[in-house]
C-alpha cells in the first residue's frame, strides 16, 4: 500500500479536466481535478490561477479564498502563486465511506470585483486496505444428513476500499466435502456460500477444519483470511422455508420508534422442536442496519429501532435467517429490501457568502451587494428551494450558479429618504406542506453629497425703520439641507451688488454660520427707500452645491423731519414782510404759507395754524393749504401792522413743527401828478359811526350827489394812463412783493417738483401767471411770475420776477 501512495505521490498523479455548463442566462464553469486519497501534506494539485485565468499578482490585493463546502479543510490556496495544495491527508474511507464516487466541492471566491468559481475534487481509491472478516473464527453444525447441495451461509469480509480495489473473490482450503459459491449482493459486494458437494459421515469424521480467504481486486492484491470450523451433527433433515425469497416493504422517513415493518413467517414440516423456528439477522446484514431495525426472534416482526434520515441512507437491505430447534439445527434464508419514503423534514437553509456594507448612496443599478447560497436536505420536490426577498425593495435577486444568487441594486438609492435597509431572505422548498427559513442582514448607505441647500421661501421682506442702530440684526435667512456631517455645513454670504457706487457689503453683512442678516449702516428714508439683494448658501460638500434666495430689505419711513417754510420766502431767523393795500375787501388773498416735509405718507402731511394773532377777527387760514385771508375790511381802527405766527405741523408721531413769523403792513393807494408824485387817500371808512350818522342824517339829500362824485371817479381812473407813470388805483401800491420774488430770483431753493407744484398754486392764485423754464445746463428751472391786471385799474407794467429753482433735495 506504501509503495502504491509513493507511486501516485512522486508522479504527481493529477488528472484536471473542466468542463462549461450553461446556467439560465449566465455562464458558470465547473473545474474539476482528480487526485489519489492520502497524498502527502503540501503536495500540490493544480494552479488554480491559471486554470481560472486570473493573474497571479492580483490574487493577495483581491483577497483569494477557498470555500469548501460541508467538510472540514483538506486544502488551501497559496496566494502569492495560485496553487491549490494539500493541507491535510485525505482518507478517503473515512471522507466518503463506501460511496462509489467520492468527491470534494470547492468554491473559490475573490473579491474586487466579486467572482466566484466552483470547484469539484475527486478522490481516488487506493488500495491501502487489505478485506477482514467481521469473525476470524466461524463456527457451523451440520447434520449428518445434510444434502450434497445444501448451502451455509458465512460471515463475509469487509474492505473499506471501494471499486476495484474491494473484495472481489473468496477461496477456500483444499476439501473433498465442501466447496465454496461466490454471491454478489445488491451494493455489488461479494460474499461465499458454504456448498455441501459430498454427504458427510460423522462417524467417520465429527469436524471439519476449513480456511476461507478473502481477496480484493487492487495491484498487487491484498487478503484476509478466517477460520471455519464444522461440527458434524445428527439429522434434521427439514429446514425451515419462507414464503418468499425476497420481501420489499416502503415505510417513510422519521417513522416512529417501534413502528412494525413486517412480520416474516416461515415453515418447518418437521415436528417438536425441530419445527420450533426462531428468527434472527443473517450475517450478511449490516451493523447499522441491525442498530436502526429490530428483529422479534420468536414472531419475526421487524421494527423501527432507530429514527430514520431518508438524508443519510434510502435503502436497507436485511438478510433473514430462520432457524429450527432440532439437535441439527437447519435454518432458511430469505431477504428483505425496505425502501425510504422522503419526507419535507428539512428547512431550507441560507448561507451569505459576500456582504458588503455600507455602501454609497449613489452606486449604480445592477451594482452586487450580497451573494447569498441556499440549500435543501431533502431531495425531489422537497429538496428544490426557492428564494425572494420578504418586502419590495430597491434590490433584486439574480440567479448566478446552482443555489447561488447574487443580491443587486435594482433602483437608485436615496439616503435622506431611506439610510439603512433591513433586507430579509425567504426560502421556501416545494414540498407539502413547505417548510421556510429566513435571515436578515442590514444594510447601511453612505451619504454623498447630492442635495443642494434650500431655502424655505424664494423671497424674502424685510422691514427695518429709518435710524436704525448699526449692527443690529435684521432677520435670519437660513437654508437647510438634508446631507449629513460636512455635506450638510452652510456657509451664507451676500453675493456682490453696488449701489451708489458702494458695494452690498458695505450695507449689510451675514452670519456665514447661522445666516443672520445685520445692517452695517443707519439708514435714512429720505435716502434709501429699500433694498434688493441674493444671499447665497453653499454647503462643504464635494462638489460644493449651493442655492440662493431674493431678499428686499424696506426701510420704513420715521417722522425725522420738520416741514420746512418755503412760502413766503425770508431769510433763517428773520421775519417774512408782506405788504397789502388797507382797502382790501373780505376774503382777500393776504399769502399762502407752504411748507414742506421730506417724511412720506402720513409724517408728510401739514396742517397749519395760527400760533399768534394780533387781531384774531381780521385774518383767518386754512389749516390744509396755508392760506391766509380777510375775513373783513380794514377799519381806522385797526393797526397798519400786523404780526402773524403761523405753526406748519405735520401729522407724525410725535409730531414735528416749523413756524414763520409774518409781518404785515397795510398801505393806502397812492397817485401821481404831471409835476410829481402826490399820496392821496383813496378809501375812507364808511363804516365808523360818524360817518354813519351823515348817511342816516343826510342820506336822501346827499343821494344823487354822491352818485355824481362816483360817476365822475369812474370816468377819471378811466383815462388813458401816461407811459412813465402809473393812475392812481386801488391796487396799484408800491408792493414789496417784487422786492421779495427778487430776492427769491437772487437765492437758490433746493426743492422738488412738490414744492414747484405749491409755488405754482400760490402765485395763481395772488393773479399771476407763472411760467417754468428748464435751465440749459439741467442744473434746475427758471420759474417767472408775472402780474395780472385786478380789474379795477389797468396794473402798470412791471418786470417779472424769477425764482430759479434747484432739482436737488433742501438743505
């Protein structure tokens, strides 16, 4: 045997042969190799490498292993040059017992990408067993009236070898009595029976010693031999007979202990106790058949013994004696085949052979995660295995070799909806009823950076009150982003805008952590009346995503300024002269105060008001546009000056103030001769007491003479007017009204359209009519203002006046 193992060892004696088969829509290849049993440890295979057609190099940076499947590890491979190497003696008797085929399957499986290459060893029988009896010593009682014919049955010879190399014939000593008939049974082991081929004498000789041998097929052969001893006894000339030579009986697996298989009946036609029968297992019969049946000696039921794995063995084979009691005893012999029902008694079973976890969020479909075994004891219908997964997930199941399915990403992955799946395996096989198993694995994904920030509105008002402090904040504009760690970081700025000349960032500034927006300036209304901007959220992410929102800023308007007199013009801190004739009538347009307010809305609305009166009955004003009129006729008594303070409030909270001081002078009209310039009154008081009186006193007889003196006052201001000077009129008073308009055409006025606006409604309304030039330079406007006649007395000519208006803001 040593000389045969050193044989195969030193050729290397490696047979490889591989094969392709087709599996549903992907190719898998099985590699097959062949081998003797006890090689040496460390003798090499094959190259598995190249056989595979992997590259050497690779093999350690892609983590190559050997999976070898329910078995302890015979082999392994050498990484570094892909060789395929015994690890272990294999025995193949005690590997596969007395199977006809022993085989070892492999799985070799490397990483980066995931591969995975089946594997099938067969190990060869060497002849390294020589057959032994199961008894070196066989004792036989045979009556003297024993048959030439009649055959005895022997214990055989037992070889753990397998094929060629077990038994194949037996021989027996040299004798004129017996002789030897070689069986083959139904596994195709051979065994003798003892053939009675001369009557035996007892007299002439009581035993007869004989040696069996046992030979088996190898090269060289090897042999075992036994002793049998045969006692010669007195007739008992009937042997016990069954009804059937051979009995077939089906029982199914995980029967209960105990259970009856079958009673076995046979006859004697002797009488006494040469016909008492008693039933027993032949030699033939193997240990774990007699360990798992029972046999009743004396009624020949068999029964279940041991639980029954249809797994571990489909069919017992029994050898049946019956055996009389007479003082030869004779005995009959029959067989009893019992057949294994399969069960569905086995869960499938669910093996994960690559996992990788976690994973980025943003893999590609079809990208492999797990690969997964599945596996069934059972066999036929109850051992095919079905696979899926228990709820609909993004991931699906892909066949990729016999009982091994590859777990694959079927949809793209989304972390900020789901981070982590719990994928759980269903196997059922397809018995009756099935039978299921499952397992769980979870799987974790990597966040990338895949959202950009997001504000929760696209625009956003912010109002802020003029005079505000500086660095204050303003309001808080923040984005959010469902990354996570440094993806999910916000930094704020404000993008870059000019206004004015001046840059954003000199208006405002933000929080780049926490997006709070502060004013870096006071703002003025009157300035600025709003502003419009984009802030900017970029995450830390790579790339780097980003988003923006609108944010208009309004500056809300605060009562910070006082109206400011522009109408009747005087100079700051002095008082505003204005002259009327005394013989105004009621309702006289005295002047019209107008101010104005650089506030808006409310803050610019003006009332006006008295604040001084010297005589409350003479002079009324409207509170809304600042006029200033008669409410009667000037008497003597009344002082010819006047002195008005009027108050310009406007409507904020609180309120703010200007006031001017307006000082009236009344003045009669005046004519002139041919030789030189004479005053004359040219209204009396009709209305003091004296003169009233005259009238009462008088009236009828001074009637028509006063119609006359008024006739002949008419006729006279009538007359054609001399072109150096002017008639004596009502109206026609040296005014100081031009004198002031020039004084206005000499200043300069910062105003608006609003305050051109008031002017205009003030010189209109005193019976002029005012014209608005633009200045050639665009520097403002050229406002003349020229008198009308009043209808009493043609008006003498006179220079207009200018007022040159400004298109900047007041001082």
């Amino acid at each position: 045997m040593e000389s045969c193992i050193s044989v195969h060892i030193g050729r290397r004696y490696v047979q490889v042969f591989a094969f392709m088969s087709f599996m549903l829509a992907r190719a898998v290849s099985v590699t097959r190799y062949s081998i003797p049993e006890e090689m040496q440890e460390g003798s090499v295979v094959a190259n598995v490498a190249a056989d595979l057609g992997l590259d050497v190099r690779s093999l350690s940076e892609r983590d190559l292993r050997l999976d070898i499947i329910s078995s302890k590890k015979y082999l392994d491979v050498n990484k570094d040059t892909g060789d395929l190497f015994i690890l272990e003696k294999i025995d193949r008797e005690q590997l596969c017992g007395t199977k006809a085929t022993c085989s070892l399957k492999m799985d070799v499986i490397i990483e980066r990408p995931l591969q995975i290459y089946n594997i099938e060893l067969e190990i060869t029988d060497i002849n390294d067993n020589a057959p032994q009896f199961r008894k070196e010593n066989i004792q036989l009682d045979i009556f003297e009236s024993a048959s030439p014919g009649n055959r005895f049955s022997l214990n055989n010879a037992l070889d753990p070898d397998v094929g060629s190399n077990s038994v194949r014939t037996y021989s027996l000593s040299k004798s004129d009595h017996f002789t030897i008939e070689i069986q083959t049974g139904r596994d195709g082991s051979k065994f003798a029976d003892l053939v009675l081929k001369k009557a035996l004498d007892r007299e002439e000789q009581a035993v007869h010693n004989l040696i069996l041998t046992a030979i088996d097929g190898g090269a060289p052969p090897q042999s075992g031999t036994a002793s049998i001893s045969v006692r010669v006894l007195d007739m008992n000339d009937n042997a016990p007979q069954f009804d059937q030579q051979t009995y077939t009986v089906n029982i199914t697996e995980n029967s209960p202990i105990g259970s009856l298989v079958i009673k076995l009946t046979a006859t004697d036609l002797d009488f006494g106790s040469n016909a008492e029968i008693t039933y027993f297992f032949g030699p033939y019969t193997s240990e774990k058949t007699q360990e798992t049946f029972s046999m009743n000696s004396v009624n020949g039921e068999v029964r279940v013994k041991e639980i029954i794995d249809y797994e571990e063995s489909r069919v017992f084979e029994i050898h049946v004696e019956a055996q009389d009691q007479g003082t030869n005893l004779m005995s009959g012999h029959s067989k009893l085949v019992i057949f294994i029902i399969d069960i569905n008694d086995n869960y499938p079973e669910i093996s994960i052979k690559s996992f990788t976890s976690p994973i980025k969020e943003n893999v590609t479909t079809g990208t492999v995660v797990a690969l997964i075994s599945v596996s069934d004891r059972d066999s036929g219908e109850n051992g095919k295995v079905d696979i899926y997964l228990a709820e609909i997930l993004p991931f699906v199941l892909q066949k990729s070799s016999e009982n091994y399915y590859a777990l694959l990403v079927s949809e793209p992955l989304d972390r900020e909806k789901v981070a982590e799946y719990n994928i759980t395996f269903v196997v059922s096989d397809r018995g009756s009823p099935p039978l299921r198993n499952k397992k769980t694995i979870i799987l974790e994904l990597l966040d990338v950076n895949d959202n950009p920030p997001l504000f929760p509105k696209s625009f956003y008002t912010i109002s802020v009150t003029e005079n505000n402090e500086p660095g204050a904040i303003l309001s808080s504009v923040t984005a959010l982003d469902p990354d996570l760690n440094e993806n999910r970081y916000l930094v704020y700025s404000i993008l870059e805008k000019s206004i004015q000349n001046m840059s954003m960032s000199k208006y405002f500034s933000i929080n780049p952590e926490t997006g709070n927006l502060y004013a870096l300036k006071s703002f003025d209304y009157e300035k600025e009346k709003e502003f419009l901007f984009h802030v900017d959220a970029k995450d830390s992410g790579v790339p780097q995503l980003s988003s923006n929102t609108t944010v208009r800023v309004l500056v809300l308007d605060q009562n910070d300024n006082s109206p400011v007199i522009v109408s009747p013009w005087h100079a700051q801190g002095s008082v505003a002269e204005e002259l009327i004739p005394r013989s105004t009538d009621k309702g006289y347009l005295v002047t019209k105060v107008i101010a104005i307010d650089a506030d808006s809305v409310q803050n610019s609305r003006i009332t006006y008001q008295f604040l001084q009166l010297t005589d409350s009955s003479l002079f009324s004003l409207d509170q809304y546009n600042g006029e200033i009129r008669t409410m009667r006729m000037f008497s003597q008594r009344d002082s010819r000056k006047q002195r008005l303070v009027v108050l310009a409030k406007d409507n904020g909270e609180p309120a703010l103030s200007s006031t001017v001081t307006i000082k009236l002078s009344t003045v009669d009209p005046v004519s002139k001769a041919s030789s030189g310039a004479i005053e004359v009154p040219v209204e009396y008081d009709l209305f003091s007491d004296l003169n009233l009186y005259l009238v009462i006193g008088l009236g009828a007889v001074s009637f028509l003479f006063l119609i006359v003196i008024l006739v002949i006052i008419i006729v006279k201001c009538q007359r054609p007017k001399p072109v150096e000077e002017p008639p004596p009129c009502r109206n026609s008073f040296p005014s100081l009204r031009n004198s002031m308009n020039s004084q206005i055409a000499d200043s300069t006025l910062i105003s608006s359209d609003a305050y051109w606006y008031s002017l205009f409604l003030a010189e209109t309304r005193k019976g002029k009519v005012v014209v608005r030039q633009t200045v050639p330079n665009g520097a403002g406007y050229i406002v003349s203002s020229i008198p009308r006649s009043t209808g009493l007395t043609d008006t003498s000519d006179s220079a207009p006046s200018t007022l040159q208006e400004s298109s900047s803001g007041f001082p």
